[in-house]
C-alpha cells in the first residue's frame, strides 16, 4: 500500500477515543476533505472541527452506511479508534444487511466481523487504507522511552507475558496481558484493555503487575491496531500496574510525551521491543 494514490477526499468511520480526532486533525493539515462516520458519542464535538460532515449510525447499521459512502462519492475509507463488539449491544439497531451476514457467520470475533464489513465496502467500490498513513509518527519505536528501565524481574516477566500475549491475538482473543511473577492476571478479552488492566491489577493486590501489549501475527494493517493513551497509563496507576511494554513498530501511542512524562512522574516503566 504504499504506492498508493490518495484522494483528496477521504470517510474516517470513528470508533472512540482521541485517536480518530488526531487522524483528521492531521488529514485536514495536509490538505484532504474528511467526511466522518461516527461510531460513538465521545468524541464527535472534537471531529467536528477537523471534519467536513460528521454522521452518527450504529455498527449494525451496514445499509445506512453504505448509502452514505455512495451518496458522498466515497473511494477511500479508514477504520480507527476503538469499535468492539460491545457496540453492537449498547447500539444494538441491526438493518437487513447486517442481520444477514451475522446469521451467515460461523464465528463472530472481531476479525471475522471486521473482515466481512470490509467485504462489503470493496463491493461497492471502496478501498480500504492502513490505519497508520496519516497517523505514522504515533507508531512507537523499540527503545525505553521512561527514565527508569525494566528490571530483571520485570523482563522476565516481558519475555513470558509477550509470548502469551501473541499466542492470544493469534486466537484473536485480545492483544494484552497483565502479568506479575511470571504468572498471568489477566487476559484481555471483549472488555477491552483498561478493563483487563482492572481486573489483573486487583489479582495482583495492586502492586507490581506488569501490562504488555502485542500486535496480532500476521496483524491486518486496516483495522484493530494496538494503541495506548492517557487512559491506559491512568488506569495502570490506579490499579497497581507500573510497568507498560508495548510491541515496537506495531503499536500507536496517543499523546506519548504526556504518557511517558506521568509515567516518570509516578516511577512507572514504557518499554517498547
């Protein structure tokens, strides 16, 4: 893809968080038109002022999308922020197409369902782009991006919890592990990562637990991207959580120099291999 041609006219589908809000804010910079699909509540007023059009459907709202992207002349499309299952059920109106292809799924994980919306996108002439062409100085590079290194015990602790963790994302279960002494807290599941890092925190009496986050093999680069932010590093805090190792190359990190300075502002760890 990366000779690809882009149009001047781009559709973001936003799902939450700020992630989708920096991919337009940086589009618009660079001269694009963008028109946004939005999946979520939270962060429609800051796409607002970074897009041409903001829309609001619900997930299973295939049809209705679809009309949208022919009636805008739509060639390129992005998939970012957050989209879990969950949405289904908190946004649960399922219109004729969607309903169809959920009863003709044998499996509904996310990239059996990412994969057949995506399906039905190219049949109607959309192509769908990387995640990370206008957002790719947010990838992190290897490195400890902190003041304080992991310990020993800690890489002890990266190296097991990051085989786990890609052992998970290859059964596209979820992309991260909570894990203290060698022995795994948490796995992340439909939940999602903040709720894995609550849940493993508490198991490990909120002290000393680790967090790795991995992309999956043979990760899709159009949707479902590893990324962290603010909300990941606050909740690691507030549940005991000090050290994030994140799979370098593969994963977005929002707002990093706000991340890594309240990581030393707490003596926690970011380490990116």
């Amino acid at each position: 893809m990366s000779n690809i041609v882009l149009e001047k006219k781009q559709c973001l589908v936003a799902g939450d968080g700020l992630l989708p809000v920096m991919m337009a804010k940086s589009a618009q910079s660079n001269g694009f038109e963008i028109v946004c699909i939005s999946l979520s509540s939270d962060n429609v007023k800051e796409l607002k002022k970074y897009c041409s059009k903001v829309v609001s459907f619900g997930p299973g709202q295939v049809d209705s999308i679809k009309k949208f992207l022919q009636d805008e002349q739509i060639k390129q499309l992005t998939f970012l922020g957050k989209v879990s299952k969950t949405m289904l059920v908190k946004r649960p109106k399922l219109e004729k197409t969607a309903i169809a292809l959920l009863k003709e799924m044998n499996k509904l994980n996310d990239d059996a369902i990412m994969l057949k919306i995506i399906e039905q996108m190219e049949n109607i002439g959309i192509q769908i782009l990387d995640q990370t062409i206008f957002i790719k100085n947010l990838m992190v590079q290897k490195g400890v991006l902190t003041k304080l290194a992991p310990s020993e015990v800690q890489n002890q602790d990266i190296e097991y919890g990051f085989k786990i963790a890609k052992q998970m994302g290859g059964l596209d279960i979820g992309q991260s592990v909570v894990i203290k002494d060698r022995m795994i807290m948490a796995i992340e599941a439909i939940e999602g990562t903040d709720r894995c890092i609550k849940r493993g925190g508490k198991l490990a009496k909120r002290k000393n637990a680790s967090v790795i986050k991995v992309s999956k093999p043979g990760q899709d680069q159009r949707f479902d991207i590893p990324a962290v932010g603010m909300k990941t590093i606050r909740t690691m805090k507030k549940y005991g959580a000090n050290l994030l190792a994140l799979e370098s190359g593969e994963t977005i990190i929002v707002n990093q120099e706000e991340m890594i300075n309240y990581a030393n502002k707490h003596n926690m760890v970011i380490v990116a291999i």
